[in-house]
C-alpha cells in the first residue's frame, strides 16, 4: 500500500495514491483534508477521478470525505466502487466496515470481509478485520483467537499487535498490553501515540514507593487512545 489510514471510531484519513495520473490530485487533496478543508479536497478528488477512473484510492478518499459528512450511502457507493477496483484494499475494507455496523448492516460487515478472505486467502489483513468485527460484536475470545491465528502469520502485523495489545489493557493485564506495544513500536518507531501509550503503561505498571504512593494514571481508569492506533501507518 502507499500510505496509510487513520481510522475509527471513526477518526478517517485518506491516501495519496501510487502512481497514477491521479496522485497529484489525490495528494493536494490529502493536504486539504488534513487541513479539514473538506470541499476543496472533495474537490482534488473529484479531479482526480476525472483524471483516473481506475484508481481505487480515489474513490476511497471520496468516500473518506462523504462518510465523515454523515453522507453514508454515497460513501458506500464509493467504497464499494473502490473495492471493486482492488478487493484487497485494506483500509476500504475497513472503513466499509466501520461504515456497515453505523448503519446496524452486522450481518453485510461479516459477508464483506468473508468476500476480502477469498481474494487473500494467505494474508492476515482480513483475519485482523475479522477479529475486529468480533470484537464489536461482543466476543473477545473469538477476537483474540484470530489476532493470534494472524501473528502467527505475521508476528510483526502493526494492526493485529495494537488490538491484542488494546485487549489485554482492556482486561487491566497490562504487563501483557505493553509488551505487545512495545514490540509495535519497535517495528515501527514512527507512531507518536503509540510511544505516548508505552510510556503511560510503564508509569502505570512502575511499582511505586509507599512515600510516593500511586500515581495519579495508575490510579484513574485508562481510556481509550484519542486515536486508534490499530489504522494508523505511517
């Protein structure tokens, strides 16, 4: 992939493109997004589609824009258009995703990763995505199950280390989440949240002195990341 997303919960992102005739539309469009002028990347995108009407990354960045408007079956149409053009596109598939269980569509969000592992029958990423699902769906030990089936396909998967990770903090076994942080991170040292969370646990995990007493993140409950860090490549 060229780029990476940022999404859920959900936070969106877009993606630059590869090469295309499209990319130059495509990355004046991700500057205007990040800048959270929306129309004028809408915009660039649009130009972009003119220019490329095969490139799956501009329909997902339309898309991208639609969804985070509340637009949502123009933004199905568009990821949905996107998949067609490149099934294995991991972030559309994940924003779909995100996209179907908004509209309570449980039931399409399965059935569309189900369609993902058939066109990728050897990756994790729909493994992961699966995993996702089964974790919004109420059923944490089928989601750590198939995490761990995907790092056994790939130990160093950013994506299924974050959730695990996220999972185990979630049931206070923090010695367990940091360390699949910390391996995260070391995969891939540019993720300024994720060094953020790693050293939060450390102070949280610190055994402290009795004149020190605990401190005040190790003794108030631990929220969610701001961002998700399981979409967030770069």
């Amino acid at each position: 992939m060229c780029a990476r997303i940022c999404t859920a919960s959900v936070l969106i992102a877009v993606v630059a493109g590869c090469a295309s005739p499209a990319r130059q539309y495509n990355q004046r469009g991700v500057a205007f997004f990040n800048q959270g002028n929306f129309g004028p990347a809408m915009q660039e995108f649009e130009q972009a589609a003119a220019r490329d009407p095969l490139d799956a990354d501009t329909y997902y960045n339309i898309g991208s824009v639609l969804h985070r408007d509340g637009r949502l079956a123009e933004a199905d149409r568009n990821y949905t258009h996107c998949l067609a053009l490149s099934p294995e596109h991991a972030k559309c598939n994940h924003a779909r995703s995100v996209l179907l269980l908004e509209q309570g569509r449980r039931d399409e969000a399965y059935e569309s990763v189900q369609r993902w592992r058939t066109f990728a029958p050897g990756s994790p990423e729909p493994i992961v995505e699966l995993a996702w699902l089964e974790k919004q769906s109420g059923r944490p030990e089928e989601a750590r199950s198939l995490l761990q089936n995907a790092l056994a396909i790939q130990p160093r998967h950013p994506r299924a280390l974050v959730e695990l990770a996220a999972m185990y903090e979630a049931s206070n076994q923090n010695d367990r989440a940091l360390a699949l942080y910390q391996r995260a991170l070391a995969y891939d040292p540019t993720q300024p949240e994720l060094t953020t969370k790693v050293a939060e646990l450390r102070d949280a995990t610190a055994p402290c002195s009795p004149a020190e007493g605990p401190s005040s993140l190790a003794n108030t409950p631990r929220g969610r990341m701001s961002r998700d860090l399981r979409y967030d490549y770069r």
